[in-house]
C-alpha cells in the first residue's frame, strides 16, 4: 500500500510497521546483509542517482538506511518516481509491504517495510536522496 501526499499518512505507516513487528521477528543479519546489497544494487541502477551508501542499524524501526545523491539536473519528482519503482519492482518482498514517500524541494525519503512470508522476518529502512554529497552518521 502506498501511503503518500497525506497529513495522517506517516501515522498510518508507523502503525502498519507496529503491526507487523507485533506478528513477525525481524531479519537476522544474514538476511539483513542480504537485502543490503540489494539496496544498494536495486538503487545504483535508478538512472538519477550517482552515489549510494547503505548502512544496518539495530533499531526495528529502520533496519536499513540507504542515503544517496542525485543527480543536479534530477527533479524531486523524478527521484521519488525511480525510487519508489525501484522499491516495488525490486526490492520489497511479495507477501507484505508499506511505503511512505515525502517528497520536499531539496529531498526525497522513502519509509519501507516488508515481510517475507506470513511465517518469516520483516525489514523496514528508509532511502533519504539530497542533491549534496551525503553525510553517513
């Protein structure tokens, strides 16, 4: 479900994820090192990005942080429109997904979560894309 451009659409996204860490572990490292390379595989092919930087947390709230630049010429627009395809396309799970997209003039950041199978693990995280040179905490 795509939750976007809605005041009580981060609340929303917030409950679905309480929802399913309610009902679900979430990944061990194998596989959270696994969706890793995904991400940063998955996210260097959106054509207006140029830099990639994916980093695993202990926080169930955002397991995976995937901070990026794009391109100068890049609109928000575009960014929003290529990560958010990359996310449906080629990274979520099929079984379970949420997603929140806020877009603002000088920055793009998509919440994910997804769930491998009713039985298995889940993994949320956030893709932040600015148009300077990113900053890793």
């Amino acid at each position: 479900m795509a939750l976007k451009f809605d005041a009580n659409a981060d609340a929303r996204f917030a409950e679905a994820v309480r929802a399913v860490a309610a009902m679900a572990p979430p990944a061990d490292p194998d596989n959270l090192s696994g969706m890793a390379v995904d991400f940063d595989h998955y996210l260097w092919r959106c054509p207006s990005i140029r830099h990639v930087d994916v980093t695993a947390g202990e926080d169930p709230a955002r397991l995976l942080t995937a901070h990026c630049q794009a391109e100068q010429a890049a609109s928000p627009e575009r960014v929003a429109a290529e990560i958010e395809q990359a996310w449906l396309q080629d990274l979520r799970y099929a079984d379970w997904e949420t997603h929140f997209l806020r877009v603002t003039s000088t920055s793009v950041r998509l919440a994910v979560a997804t769930m491998i199978d009713k039985a298995g693990y889940y993994i949320t995280g956030s893709i932040i894309v600015g148009w300077t040179e990113p900053t890793v905490p």
